[in-house]
C-alpha cells in the first residue's frame, strides 16, 4: 500500500516504475474489458463492479501521466508539503513552473491508451463546426418584422441553410432531414463497429488470461484455492 506518510527526498521516476505503472494501466484495461465480457457467463448485474474498475483506470493513467513528468525532469513549483505529491498536485506544480517560465512537457500516455485511439480514430461525423465556431444567422424576420436571432441549421459537407430549423424551406428541410438520417445511420454502423472491437478484444484478453492460468501458472496457486473451496460444477 501507499503510505502517505513517507517523506519525500526528491521528485523521481525510475524507467522500471513507469514500465510497472504502465503495465498496471494495461491490466487494469483488462479488467474493464473481462467484467463487461464476463456477463455472457455469469448473470450477474456488474455495473458497480465496472464502474469502479473505470474510476481505478482513470486514477491509474493519471499516475502513469505524473509519472511521466517526474522521468522527464519536468520542472516543478516548490511541494507544498514534506511528502510525496499525489498526481494532481505534480499536474499543478508544473503549470505553476510553466506560469513562471519553464518549459511544459507533454504527459506521455500509457499504451493502454492507444486500445481507446483505436476506438476514436473511426470515421469522424460531420454533425457541423465544433464548438465554439461561429455560425451564420438565419436570413429570416419575425413575425414582428425583426431579424431572426437564431443560427442557421447545418445542412453537412461544410454547407448551412440560410434559415434555422423554424424557417427553412421545403428544399432546405429535405437536404437537413437527409443529412440527419445519414448521421444516425453512421452513428449505428460506428457504434456496432466499436462493440464488435471491443468484444474481440475482450475474447483475446479472456484466452490469454486462460492460456496463463492453465500453462503458466500464477503466484498465487489457484488450484489449492479451488480444492480447498470445493469444485465447481
């Protein structure tokens, strides 16, 4: 366990302890993708289970990140404290570094993360501008004979109408509910896509987590764990 208490001699990360961490978030990717996967052989509802599982992940991955400033000598504020940061606090002692002029060092990512870029770099959807970006106004007036103050609705291809959705016309309405079916139709097929990923994935984790039970053994032998429990039917 981490004793919190433990005085801190220095900021460091040795190469072993970041494999180590970087191992942990791959294992713990594992876990995620065996407690979804698992419900095929046990009917049981693991949704605490799951939960916490991503909660630990994220944790991990954000102490792998820290990590990862600590072996890259990332300048760092003064600590506050006599011990050892916690990972948010590395975070915050490097942008405050960074404020006074130092130099930002990027995180580096587990290789967990890569398995979630596969996931992210599908066919990106063309459901308009991102945020932030400045779209025309609706060409139409009021009822009062005032500009309408809406946005006028994104019809795909980089192309908007020159009306929000309460004034376009019949031709502007069928080229937005084209392009609306289209997105959900492409939604669907990426969502499936993303599933079937994850379950293949899932299946190689589940035989090689097997492959090493039945061959490999594990430190702990869990054949005298079974025998003293009773066999299972």
């Amino acid at each position: 366990m981490s004793d919190p208490s433990a005085l801190r001699s220095e900021d460091f990360a040795t190469p072993d302890g970041i494999e180590v961490l970087d191992q942990l978030c791959l294992t713990l990717l594992e876990c995620l993708l065996i407690a979804n996967d698992v419900q095929r052989d046990v009917g049981l509802n693991l949704d605490e289970l799951i939960s916490g599982l991503s909660a630990i992940q994220n944790t991990a991955r954000s102490a792998f990140r820290a990590a990862s400033l600590l072996n890259q000598r990332a300048e760092l504020e003064v600590a506050w404290s006599d011990y050892f940061s916690r990972p948010k606090a590395i975070f915050a002692r490097h942008h405050a570094a960074v404020r006074s002029g130092a130099r930002m060092v990027r995180p580096r990512e587990p290789a967990a993360s890569l398995f979630d870029a596969e996931l992210d770099d599908a066919m990106p959807i063309d459901d308009g501008p991102q945020v932030g970006t400045p779209r025309p106004a609706c060409t139409s007036a009021t009822k009062a004979k005032r500009a309408c103050s809406n946005t006028a609705i994104y019809l795909g291809s980089g192309v908007f109408a020159q009306h929000c959705y309460s004034h376009l016309t019949a031709v502007e309405r069928r080229r937005f509910d084209k392009h609306r079916d289209e997105i959900a139709a492409l939604e669907d097929r990426l969502l499936e896509e993303g599933a079937q990923h994850i379950a293949r994935a899932a299946e190689l984790v589940r035989l090689e987590w097997q492959r090493k039970r039945q061959t490999d053994g594990t430190w702990i032998d869990t054949q005298a764990a079974w025998q003293r429990s009773g066999e299972f039917q």
